[in-house]
C-alpha cells in the first residue's frame, strides 16, 4: 500500500535516533526508510535509499556532509534537512519522539 511521501531518516548507526522516527510517524500517512552513515551501521545508506526518497531528514550535519561526499550527484535535486539531534537518546525515547514530531512537522507543514 502506497501512502504519501517517501522520508529518509538518517543518522550514525542507524540503532537509535533514525529508526525511532519509525515510531514518532507510524500512524501518519508516509512511507519510512532509515539508515546509518558509519560502516557498521545496521542498515548502511544506499543509492537505491537516496533515490526512493523525496525527503532527507538527517539528525546532524555531519551526516549531511557525508551522504553529500557520496552521493553528490543523486542529491541534487533531493530536499535535505538538518534536525540538529544529538546522539543522546535511546531508541524509542519519548523525548526523542516528541523532538521528532516536532521538527519533521515544521518541515512539511512550514
């Protein structure tokens, strides 16, 4: 089933703060993806994540810079932004949720 927008959240490990975004959005109307930066990272970002994305959330702007080393070209035309979270939280904190839903919500309602 096709909901709306494709979001990718993105952070180090990907053990944390990305895939609680998971948990902060699963009763909204977007489809979900996560990934890490670091080459141990549960699910380590790919070409085919950037490309199935309308959306880049990334949870520092380390990880900006990184995705943008690598991924230069398909980024192009991709909307990124920063949410400026740091990896502090465990995954599915309620803080770190609340932030989330914050956050995301200036960026698509905004």
């Amino acid at each position: 089933m096709q909901k709306g927008l494709n979001l990718l959240f993105i952070c180090s490990g990907n053990r944390d703060r990305s895939p609680t975004s998971q948990t902060a959005f699963k009763n909204a109307a977007y489809n979900i993806r996560t990934a890490g930066t670091s080459k141990d990272a549960v699910h380590r970002i790919t070409i085919e994540d950037v490309n199935w994305a309308n959306i880049i959330f990334v949870m520092e702007e380390k990880h900006k810079n990184r995705i943008l080393t690598e991924f230069n070209r398909p980024l192009q035309f991709k909307s990124i932004h920063v949410l400026d979270i740091p990896n502090e939280y465990k995954k599915d904190d309620s803080q770190l949720i609340q932030l989330l839903q914050e956050k995301v919500s200036a960026y698509l309602e905004g």
